[in-house]
C-alpha cells in the first residue's frame, strides 16, 4: 500500500507541502485518482452526447438539436479546469464570438458556441456541418488526451476556484450562451464541477477548517436553492428570466466563492 | 499631517477657513450626538477647507495626507476635493437588519484601514495576498476619503427597511435632456472614493470588492479628475477646469462657514428627516456626457453666452474684467443683456431669495473614458453634488436647467441619488450605526 503511494505519488509529481498547512502529501493522492475517474466518466458522457448532437444537426433536425445543446455542453463545463489545460482544444470547443475579430461571421469562430449561433440567431441548421464534425473530433481528442494526463493536483484543487471564476466571468452576465439563453445550464455545471472537487478533499480539511467549509458549504447551498427556483423539466429556464435580486444573491455567493476557494490550494500546502 | 492646507492661498477662502473642531462647536445642537463627537477624533484635519471645489495644488500633497474618516458628517463631503475620484455603484446583499449591520462594520473597518493606512497582514506566499500590492508593501492614506451613501432601492425593496428611508430619497427620474443608460444607474449603495492618485482611489475600490464580495455586487463606476493648479504670482488658485474649458465650481457655498453648511448640506434636526440621518446629506450623481467635437467648433463668445461666464478668466459677463469669485449683478441685467437669462451659470443659480436654498455643494470630477461608436470622444463631467433637501437642491436646480441652450452639448447618460450616512463617533461606533439603531428600536416595539 505505502509503495503504491509513493509510486502515485511520483508520477503525480505532487509538490511537498510546506510546515504551514501540515498536510500529508500523500493525502492528495487518492482524491486526484477519484477526481481522475470524474473527469474520464465526464469526457465519455461529452463523446456521447455531442455524437447524437452532430447527428441531429446534420440530418437538419432543428429543435432537437436546440433541445440536446444546453445538455451536452454541462459535463465540459463541470470539468472546465482541465479541459482548459489544452488550450488548443478549449478554443476550439468553447471560444465565444467576442474571440474573434469579426465576431459572428468570423470564419475562424469555431464550437458550442458557432453552432449555438447558427441553431438561434440564424434559426437554422444549414452550413454546421463542418463545424460540427469538427466538435466531435475535437471531444474525441479531449477524452484521450484526459486519459494521457497526469493531473497536477495544484490544477485539481486550484479548479474548484477556476470554476467559480469562470462563472464570475461570464456565466452571471449571460454573454456565454447569448444566443440561446442556457446560461443557467453552464451556471449549475460549474458550481457542481467545484463543489465536486470541494468534496473530494473535505475529508483533509475537515478537522482544520471548519468555519471555511461551513462558509463553502452555504455559499453553495445558495448557489444551489437559488438555482433550483428557476428549474424547468429536465434543465432551465431562460437566463432572462432570473431576476435582479437572485442575480444580486448568486453573484455574491460566486464571488465569495471564488474568493473562499483561491484559498484551497494554500491551505492544502500547494504551490 | 503632511498636507498642510493652511499653505494653500485660495485667494477667495482663506479668512473664512475655521479649524474642525471649532466648526464641531458651533454645530452644538444641529446632530444629535455632538458632545459624543467632540471627544471622538484621533486625528485632526488641518482645515477644513472654505470651497470643496478649490482646485488641488500642485506639488503640496503627500502620500500621508490623512482626512479622518471619523466625526460629526462624513468625510468626502465638505472636506478638500482632491485630485481624484470615483462613484461605485454597488446591489446589497442584506436580508435582515444583521446583514445590514454586518455590512455597514465591515464597510468601516476597511475605510478605517485605507484612509489611516498600514501594512496589510501578511499571509503564507501559498495563499492568495491580503491586499492587491497596487500602491506597494505598506498601504498610504494619500487623502483618501470614502464617502457611503444608500439608494431608494436598498430601502424600496426590503420590508423592514422600508419605514426608515429618508423623507426625500427617490429614485432618480429621467430628466427631458437625459438619455440614461440602465447599466450606469442608481444602486442600493454609493461610495465615492476620492484621493490624491488615481491608484489609491483604485486600490481601495478593489480591496472593498475583495473583502466584501458576500455584500456587495458591483453594479457601475465612473472614475474621474480635475486637474491640480499651480498657485498664480499672487498665490490665488483658479478652479478647476471642465471639459468645456471653462472652470467649475467658481460659485459653491463657503464648506467653511458651518452655519451655511448646516442649512445647505446637512439634514438637520427639525427637517422632518428620520432621526437617523441628522447629520446625513443627499447626495446627487449624474454621469454627464460632453460634447467635446461640437463644442470645440463653437464660436467662442457664443460658448461663453451658454455658460454666463469669460471663459479665460471665469469672469462674470457683466464684469468682464473682475474674476471667477466676482458676483454678477443680475438685479442690473433684468433683461439678460449682459448675462443671458438662459445661461447655465443664471439659471442654474439666479441669486434670488427664492433660489437660495436651492444652493448645492457641488464636488464634481472630469472624466475621459475612450471612444464612441461615431468616434467621438467620450469625456464629461462626473457630477457630485450636495444638499439637505434633494428636491429643494439637485432636482430644482436641473429642473431650472431644462432646456437651457447647454443642452445640445451634453447628454446625462446615467448616476442616481443616495443619502450619506451621518458620521461616526469614535472607534467603537461605525459609519450606518443610528440606521441600526433606529431599526433595532422599530423590532423591540412591534415585538
């Protein structure tokens, strides 16, 4: 058991800690492997779901391609952190227009979010082919490399704030789906991709950073209630729909959020 | 005190300037914690200053200029305007009269911290540092002031609020010049952050929003500057300049002379106001868009007949040849031969005996923000003025202001109004605290 450790540990090239944040180095290893599983279950999902997405668009299937959309992006968005370790992959996947010098009509635009456009804004499937093929094998590629990667565990734990970043960023302001309105599908993937990571290493904290995760656990909770009273079938309703005030309240749980959990690599004595 | 303002030869002023704790003397009677007060301020102003709207000095301030953020008002109303600052529009996160309390200290702490200033505690490298680092290891006061105010919509929209807004709050209404834009608008709460250096007005925005973020959702912010003024061979000292080249603030009332301030720009005791906000002021924002382009291609006298004034020296028109502080004679121009009867500076204040309370303590700061779709400039004015009464100060004035020939060179695009909270009195108080109590005393007799 202890050599199997060490070998983790060796290829995970986890960081020592420091006397600050006593903290076992060794701990890390079993949440990384757990999270590692997560994450290879959630590519497998992503694979599947943008197949039958590919397909509704290029048999012209309008409203169901609309319908599948906002679903098959929440397992890349709950695993954000380490789909952004490529880069390459992550704009080809998931840039938005403003990306772009020419926005919409940039032929360069590419992803979830061209595609989003053409389905919404030019209410149609024509033309997505290409780019949609595109989406499965940028996916396809995504899932192999994930299984490749040694997950360094600052990126793991440092994700849970990434996470809430993102959604500080761009979800609360509804610009990342402008066109069809699903923000609040990325909004409660990210907050349960975070909180995910925020669970598999509780168990190290638990003893020594009680009012830390008491206040973690609250901000998602709000996070979470707040979300649910905008609950429609399977998914969400419009991002026009949430009001001023809940706006108000999620925005500061985000926010604190994020602040809260840039604390989370340091406190388990990672650089 | 680094920053001695006794030096600073405003030529109009410096007779009239009184030291703080005498202005406390007079007021006795007018807030309902004076004798508190007085014991109250660790450190002193070096005056307070006879116009807010005298230019800054060049070369005469220091990183250790240091306006208490304790006292009877609070500070960024009355106090010197410097060279800096900014209004941040904030939503409220607050659902009961704790949350609320719980804002409102925090909120003090770290007004307390910037504008005495220090070095940030340090923390493990590991973690994220306590402070942004933007003005270096050791934080400097730099004359900062933050200066807290609530909108309608932090009273409107909460039941047990609601009973407690100050009599004349409203939210702020369109005017028929204004083209408001909903994203710069109103808010649950204003700060307005001034100091020497943009960079102290910045850091301390970004600490608030890093130490708040469970309270505070950031809704706007407009910064600005006036620019700071080289006293003249004879040690006079102009007002600033606007973005329409002509200087602002020539006409504000003395900030010195307490009895003015006390009718002017502090809610008083028997103004019918909420016991709470005695002490506390109205504070109006509009966000005034300059066109700059079309004003530039402006013949000069007409620019000058739009405004009332000489535009070089400031002078009123019928006295072409006096000085920015020279009051024109209206009584002798009825027909508006001199000074139009249109004029901004005529209307905005005709020196009448009717008009006088509607006299504003005005604060404002130019602002250049980048380039519009046309591309044009977008610059203007960052306006900030004071009152005890909103309707009978900001809201008459623009209401005068209708329509005057100015109009087709600026457009209102956004600000609001809010209500700044009375001062503190000494380190165990905070900044909203006769708010607290007053609600505090509402539940103890309804329950």
């Amino acid at each position: 058991m202890k050599l199997q450790h060490m070998l983790a540990m060796a290829t995970l090239g986890l960081v020592i800690s420091g006397p600050a944040f006593a903290q076992s180095e060794l701990d890390l290893v079993e949440p990384i492997v757990e999270y590692k599983l997560y994450v290879t279950e959630r590519t497998t999902q992503l694979i599947e779901g943008v197949t039958a997405f590919v397909d509704a668009i290029k048999s012209g299937e309008l409203e169901k391609a609309k319908a599948l959309y906002p679903a098959v992006r929440v397992p890349y968005e709950e695993i954000e952190p380490i789909a952004e370790l490529f880069s390459d992959l992550d704009v080809s996947i998931d840039s938005r227009a403003d990306d772009y010098e020419l926005a919409e009509v940039d032929p360069e635009f590419p992803g979830f979010h061209r595609i989003e456009y053409g389905l919404w804004s030019r209410n149609s499937t024509e033309d997505l082919d290409e780019v949609a093929d595109k989406l499965l094998a940028d996916v396809t590629e995504l899932h192999s490399r994930i299984e490749a990667l040694t997950f360094p565990p600052e990126k793991v734990v440092g994700g849970a704030a990434v996470l809430m970043e993102e959604v500080a960023l761009t979800k609360i302001s509804g610009e990342e789906n402008r066109y069809s309105r699903t923000d609040l599908w990325d909004f409660k993937a990210n907050s349960e991709g975070a909180y995910t990571i925020v669970n598999l290493v509780r168990p190290l904290i638990a003893d020594t950073e009680v009012d830390f995760l008491t206040e973690v656990d609250a901000n998602f909770d709000k996070v979470f209630t707040t979300l649910a009273k905008y609950e429609k079938g399977d998914g969400y309703v419009s991002y026009l729909e949430l009001t001023e005030a809940d706006r108000n309240a999620l925005s500061a749980a985000i926010n604190t959020l994020a602040e809260d959990l840039s604390t989370l690599r340091g406190k388990l004595g990672l650089d | 005190m680094a920053n001695d303002k006794t030096k600073s030869p405003s030529s109009s002023s410096n007779l009239k300037r009184r030291s703080f704790l005498g202005g406390i003397g007079l007021l006795a009677g007018a807030c309902p914690f004076t004798t508190l007060a007085l014991a109250a301020p660790a450190v002193l102003p070096a005056e307070a200053n006879g116009h807010v709207t005298d230019a800054p000095l060049a070369n005469a301030t220091s990183p250790d200029d240091r306006v208490p953020f304790q006292g009877l008002h609070q500070a960024g109303i009355a106090t010197p305007r410097p060279a800096n600052g900014m209004v941040a529009s904030f939503g409220v996160i607050a659902d009961t009269p704790d949350d609320l309390e719980h804002l409102f200290r925090r909120l003090t702490a770290r007004i307390g911290f910037l504008t005495v200033g220090g070095e940030p505690p340090l923390a493990d490298p590991r973690l994220p540092p306590s402070d942004s680092g933007i003005v270096g290891p050791i934080v400097r006061p730099n004359g900062l002031t933050i200066t807290i105010g609530l909108g309608a919509s932090l009273f409107d929209d909460r039941a047990w609020l609601i009973d407690h807004k100050p009599m004349r709050l409203s939210r702020m209404t369109r005017f028929p010049n204004d083209a408001l834009d909903a994203a710069l608008c109103h808010g649950d709460l204003s700060l307005q952050i001034c100091a020497n250096t943009q960079d102290t007005t910045i850091h301390a925005l970004r600490d608030i929003i890093k130490s708040l973020s469970d309270r505070l959702v950031l809704k706007w912010k407009q910064e600005g500057n006036v620019p700071v003024i080289t006293p003249g061979l004879d040690q006079s000292v102009e007002s600033s300049r606007n973005f329409l080249g002509f200087r602002d603030g020539s006409a504000n009332p003395d900030a010195g002379d307490d009895h003015v301030m006390d009718q002017l720009v502090w809610v008083g005791a028997r103004s019918g106001e909420p016991e709470w906000a005695e002490c506390g002021s109205y504070q109006s924002v509009r966000i005034v868009r300059n066109f700059v382009e079309r004003w530039d291609r402006t013949p000069l006298r007409e620019q000058e007949l739009i405004m009332g004034r000489v535009r070089n020296s400031g002078a009123p028109l019928d006295q072409p040849d006096a000085s920015e502080f020279d009051v024109p004679d209206y009584a002798a121009d009825m027909e508006g031969l001199s000074t139009p009867l249109d004029s901004h500076i005529r209307l905005a204040n005709p020196r009448t005996a009717e008009t006088a309370e509607s006299i504003i303590l005005r604060r404002p700061f130019n602002y250049s923000n980048g380039v519009t779709k046309a591309g044009q400039l977008d610059q203007g004015l960052l306006f900030i003025c004071y009152q005890a009464d909103l309707e009978k100060g900001f809201i008459a004035v623009q209401r005068r202001l209708d329509g005057e020939p100015l109009e087709e060179y600026i457009k209102p695009v956004g600000g609001g109004y809010f209500f700044a909270l009375p001062g503190m009195r000494g380190d165990a108080d905070y900044l909203g605290s006769t708010l607290i109590a007053a609600l505090r005393k509402a539940q103890t007799q309804t329950s």
